[in-house]
C-alpha cells in the first residue's frame, strides 16, 4: 500500500475512536480479573471460588489478556502519525511540542501510578521520545523493525540463552534469594492495598510497584513489544489504512482470514500447553513464543473485524456509540483505575481477596457500560474529555477551548 494524502486528512478519523472505545473495553476486564491488583498474587487460587471463576479467568487469558493492550499501544503510534502530519501541513515545530506533551503524560502518569500499579501511561511517556528520531526511517525499515519487536525475537534469542545455559549454583541461590525478597514485597504490597492508607499504597506503588514493573516489561517482553506496537501504529498512520476507501477495505479484508486461523491455531496450543513465567525447556519456551503470536495475531483479528464491521454502518449499531469514549480515552482509561481502587482497595470497598473473578468482570462491564453513557452525554457539550483538556492546555501553557460553542485554538 502506498502512503496517501488527503485534504480531509486533519478530520477526525472516527473508527479510531471506536477502536480505542473497544480496547478499553478488554483493558478494564484484563483489570478486573486481577482485582486491579496488578502485581503478583497472593496464592494460585487468588478471586478462584467457583468454578465460574475459573471458566471466567482462563476465557479472560485467551481472550483478553494481552490482546486489549496490543490495540491500545498501536493507536498511541497511530496517534503520534496523525499529530505529526497535522503539523507537517501547518507548518508548526513538532519535535518540541511532543517532547513536552510526552512530559505532562509522565506526570499524569506517576499521579496515576501512585494509585494504580498496572499504569502504562509512564512507559507510554518514556518510549514515546523514540518516536521521533525514528520518524525519519522509511516504512519498510519501520515495518521490518516493528515485526522482530513485536513477535519478540529478542525475547526468543534470550530464552534460548537461558535454557540453553543453566545458571551455576552460586547464581541459582543469588535467584532464589531475590525471589523471595520479591515475593515478601510482592505480599507486603497486596496487605497495603487490602488495608492500607493511602500514603503507603502510593509509596509501595512509586517504589517496589515501579521496579516490579519494569522487571515484568523486561521478562516478557512488553517493553520492546509496546514499542514495536508504536512502530506498527505510526506505519499505519503513514499509510492512512483506517480511511474508508475500497483499497483499505480490500487490505482489511486480506488481513482478516489469515490473522484469525493463527489465532484459532496458537489458541489451540495455548490451551494445550499453557504458559507460565518459568523458562525450564525449549518446550517452554515455544510455547511462550507461541502465545505472543497468539496475542498478536487474535489483537489482529479484533482490528479488523471491528474496523470492517464499522465501515458498514457507520451511522447505527453498537460500535459508532463507542465514539465519544474512544475520543475521551485517558479521561476514560483512568477512570477505570479509581473503579477498581474504589471496588477493590481498602481505601473504598475491600473487596480484594473477598469477590471472585467472575463477579468482578460482571462489575467491570456495568461500569463499562456506565462510562459509555457518561461520554456520550459529555462529548454532546464538550470537546475534549476533563482531562484531555488539561493534558492539552498544559501542553499549549493556554486554556483550551473546551465547550461545543467555544471558537477552536490554533
């Protein structure tokens, strides 16, 4: 597909919006099955007290965990290529700007993360700066890029290190000892978020919450993933492919197939064969190679499925309802994250440890719901969703305009 230019190409592409809409949707029912816990949990059977919970939590890890984040991270790309066009036809400075946008994300995202273990705001932020030097690559080398990060490639050469390899005893006891200085953290941080104030939750989250992160992104993968998902988006906003044309349609629907045997296929293995965070055998390392094609290709499938079915009624359904979140979706991702803290945190509900996973979800969708209707009736006066607002007025040091009636800033 060859890059596109449009004179309607600074109108709001609203299939975006859906598709954001819709990733938020998995992102709050990842959540929710975890208890917005975020981290690692108490016992195996942590919110595990039926057997609908067990359906619930394994439906979730096929379906949902890790698919919803996929989506999420490539419209930030997506989103960084439509910023950077906009401002290539104004003629405006562009490096600068997003640097400090990326700034007032980050501080958005430590008052966030004190709150909120799992936040991705702050690693949006940090590989968000390399988006602008590699800008300047070509859409092959960005595509070529993209796809050794996001399979994980350099995550399958270091398992294959790592099995290959066993540590020497001195480095298997150095392991276990940082294991269980972990795991005494790790449930340290559950008793705060069980029954803790709020100084001490946003303490073990800005300490032990930070590192045990960047751990997970790094042990997984996530962090070069979620960069390559950046790639990919970028690309996609070079090619302009969520504009409803025929040839995009055709692309959609040449994607669709392919993309949902793997799916079927990897599904299939990780039911078989599931995964844990263990690397013992090039078995288990397959197998986690697998499932990362697994979210990849499944992420896929929802795109464009999604993308195509909108793209036929554009104007009715369920999906063009999803617009207005999906244009107030930081207003709408951290309102999630107050939901779980406020169901299942001791500083509102408690309910950590006390509801299973299948309620959870139940109370994840309501709110979804809820949060649906809430941003249909504020984008009908306003805008910008609150805290796009701010997010925007910090970036322009200027109050933006931000009621339906108010004359647009340049």
């Amino acid at each position: 597909m060859q890059t596109t230019s449009s004179s309607t190409s600074n109108e709001r592409i609203a299939v975006v919006d859906v598709l954001r809409a819709y990733s938020l949707f998995g992102i709050i029912v990842t959540h929710s099955v975890q208890g917005f816990l975020a981290g690692q949990p108490p016992s195996p059977d942590f919110m595990l007290f039926t057997p609908a919970d067990r359906l619930v939590t394994n439906l979730e890890n096929l379906l949902t965990f890790g698919k919803f984040f996929t989506i999420f991270s490539f419209l930030f790309g997506l989103s960084f290529a439509i910023q950077l066009r906009n401002a290539t036809q104004k003629g405006v400075g562009f490096s600068g700007r997003f640097t400090w946008r990326l700034a007032v994300l980050a501080l958005i995202a430590l008052v966030h993360g004190a709150l909120f273990t799992g936040d991705i705001l702050i690693v949006y932020a940090i590989l968000g700066l390399l988006l602008i030097p590699f800008r300047k690559l070509k859409t092959r080398t960005l595509v070529i890029t993209a796809l050794i990060l996001v399979f994980n490639i350099p995550g399958l050469l270091l398992g294959f290190l790592m099995v290959s390899g066993p540590p020497s005893p001195e480095q298997a006891a150095r392991g276990a000892d940082i294991g269980n200085q972990f795991a005494q953290l790790a449930m340290r941080a559950y008793e705060i978020k069980q029954s803790g104030t709020f100084a001490e939750l946003a303490h073990i989250n800005l300490t032990f919450g930070l590192v045990s992160k960047v751990a997970f992104m790094i042990f997984t993968g996530r962090l070069w993933i979620t960069f390559g998902l950046f790639l990919l988006g970028m690309c996609a906003g070079r090619l302009e492919i969520f504009r409803d044309t025929e040839a995009n349609r055709q692309f959609f629907r040449r994607l669709l197939w392919p993309s949902g045997i793997v799916a079927l296929l990897t599904t299939i293995v990780a039911i078989v064969y599931p995964v844990g965070f263990q690397l013992k055998s090039v078995a288990d390392l397959l197998a986690s190679f697998s499932f990362t094609v697994q979210q990849i290709s499944l992420s896929t499938f929802y795109l464009a499925v999604v993308t195509l079915l909108y793209w036929r009624k554009p104007d009715r359904g369920l999906l063009p309802s999803l617009a207005p979140m999906g244009r107030m979706g930081l207003t709408t991702y951290l309102g999630q994250s107050v939901f779980g803290v406020v169901l299942f945190y001791g500083l509102g509900f408690g309910m950590l440890g006390k509801m299973g996973a299948a309620a959870a979800v139940g109370s994840a969708i309501a709110f979804y719901i809820v949060q649906v209707l809430l941003a249909q009736a504020w984008m009908k006066h306003f805008k910008l969703g609150p805290v796009e607002w701010l997010w925007r007025s910090l970036t322009y040091f200027k109050l933006q305009p931000l009621s339906r009636g108010a004359p647009q800033s340049a």
